[in-house]
C-alpha cells in the first residue's frame, strides 16, 4: 500500500488521497492514516499523514447508500480539496476489518468514471479480498471495474511472505529506478510459493471452491439468524462471509460485548474465530480455499455450540 500511494502521487504529482471509513490498509504511519478506523490502528500514534480525506463506505444494514458516498464525495470536492490535487481512490472492494461489506457494483463504476475525470488513480486493495477469496481472482471483477492498480498479499504465496503492486505500465513506471524497493523485494523463495499457489488454484479450481464455501457459509448462517435475534445480517461474496451481531434484531444496537464473548466461547470449544468491524460487533470467516468439508462442517459445528453459549447466557442475565 505504501508504494502504491507513492507511485500515485509520483504518476500524478499530486499529493490528496481519498480513502473509506472502515477500510484497512496497513499498521505503517502512511497506511494507518489512510485506515477508517481509531481503535487500535490509529490512537496515539498521530499526527496521520497530511491530506487524506474519508468518504461513507456503502452499509445497507446501516442505511448508508451508494447515494450517500457519492454526495459525500461532491461534498469534499467542494469544501476540502479540489479533484486536481488527488492522486488517488483507494477502496477495498470487500471492507476487511470493516466488516465484510462488499462494494455495489454502481459505486465502483462511478468512481472509476470520476477516476478518468479528473485524472486521479484508482486503486484496489484486494490484500484480503483478493487470490480467489470472493470466487473470482479479484473481488472488483464482480463489478466489472478495471482499477489502476492493485495491491495484493496474504494468500499470493500461501503464508510465504509476498506482497505486490500491480498496474498498468504508464502508472506503474512513473517512479525512476531505485525510486520503490525493500529488504524482501524480489525473494526468490516468495515467488517461487507464488507460482506454486497459482498451480494449485488451477488444479483444484479453487475459485468454484470459493463460491461453495460461501454457499455453504451462509446457508448455515442464515439458519442460525432465524433461531437467534443476535444474528442481526448475514452477508458474503464467494467465501467471504460474516454475520454482524446486535441486541434484539436491532441494527442500530451493535452487540460488541456478545461478540468478545463469542470468540472466548468459540476458543473453549476449539475454534479460532477473529471479530471485526468499526463496532467490534462483526465475525468474518475466512476458511481456507483448500479447507476439507468434514472440516468446515465441524467447524460451523462448534460455532453454533459457542453461539449457543453465549446466546442462552445473554438471555438468562437479561431475564435477572
């Protein structure tokens, strides 16, 4: 992420960069400034870097509409920063740490139109979306969007540390040689584990395993937010799944002491579980590709016992 903001703003030489509330973007002083979210990214470790600028991200759970990010977007244009002083857009086409919301395919054909406006970059960050995570290789293709750049990592090498920008060449080349690098870059042993995950995603066709496994997700989900009203959403792209917990049904009531307890429940029943969200109150299942079924059904298994918990004992100290 830090090297492409600095491609950006070297292609572009400008210097504003847009970016989501919610959205994650990395734990380096660049990067966190561009995070929508306080706690624990961003508390004490400011100032953030100068002229980064949020907009709403899309929450339909929450009633934010594409309509509302688009007018906050005009909004900014005119009372903060002019169009010809950014660089780029930068959105997760899945907010991350966010909580899995996915971005309507509408937003992210108008931001590339405004992109192509006012000549500013846009650029994805399909660091967890990205490698088959959604059922496709890039969560953007479900829109139909070609960004000018993306950043990938995660699952590019399987655990083996790896992480890229990709783009197109007038962008990417912008920077003058020595310009971009690190003490990894080019690691023989990282890119070889690339070449062998993108063999293996061929061979056992793991982007058909992804929409499986999001099908099977929230089918069991959506099962469990009939029988309980903490279950307040269900939502997925292929297998990105999360369900966001609330008091009493109410989307406006995020539950996020449920939520820890629920990862404490989960652990004592022998499953590893990682809340999210700008409230705490979001679970996201991030199974891997390769995962086996009996697996994932012991898996989702143990889950709904830990919901069980921490339901009936939600229930039983409100009823005191």
């Amino acid at each position: 992420m830090e090297n492409a903001l600095k491609i950006a703003r070297f292609h572009t030489r400008r210097s504003g960069v847009i970016a989501f509330s919610g959205g994650f973007h990395g734990r380096t002083l660049a990067c966190v400034s561009l995070t929508g979210k306080v706690q624990p990214y961003k508390a004490g470790f400011g100032p953030m870097l100068p002229e980064v600028y949020h907009l709403p991200f899309p929450m339909p759970y929450h009633g934010v509409t594409v309509e509302h990010s688009l007018h906050a977007l005009e909004q900014l244009f005119k009372a903060d920063v002019e169009p010809a002083r950014v660089a780029a857009i930068i959105i997760e086409p899945v907010l991350g740490e966010g909580g899995f919301y996915a971005a309507p395919a509408e937003l992210l054909r108008r931001l590339r139109s405004v992109c192509d406006t006012h000549g500013i970059v846009l650029i994805a960050d399909e660091i967890q979306s990205g490698f088959g995570r959604t059922g496709r290789m890039f969560a953007i293709e479900h829109a139909g969007v070609e960004p000018d750049l993306i950043t990938i990592a995660k699952s590019v090498a399987g655990g083996v540390p790896l992480a890229a920008v990709t783009g197109k060449a007038e962008i990417m080349d912008s920077p003058l040689p020595g310009g971009l690098g690190g003490t990894f870059a080019g690691s023989p042993l990282g890119c070889a584990a690339g070449l062998a995950v993108l063999e293996v995603m061929r061979e056992e066709q793991l982007l058909q395993r992804a929409q499986d496994i999001g099908r099977f997700m929230s089918s069991r989900l959506k099962g469990l937010q009939v029988r309980f009203p903490c279950v307040g959403d269900v939502r997925s792209l292929g297998a990105m799944v999360a369900v966001e917990l609330v008091k009493n049904g109410r989307a406006d009531a995020p539950d996020a002491e449920l939520t820890k307890a629920l990862v404490q429940a989960a652990a004592r029943q022998g499953l590893v579980i990682l809340s999210c969200g700008i409230y705490a109150n979001v679970i996201r299942f991030l199974a891997p590709l390769t995962i086996p079924d009996a697996l994932l059904k012991e898996g989702f298994h143990l889950f709904e016992l830990a919901l069980e918990e921490v339901a009936s004992g939600a229930k039983a100290k409100a009823a005191v």
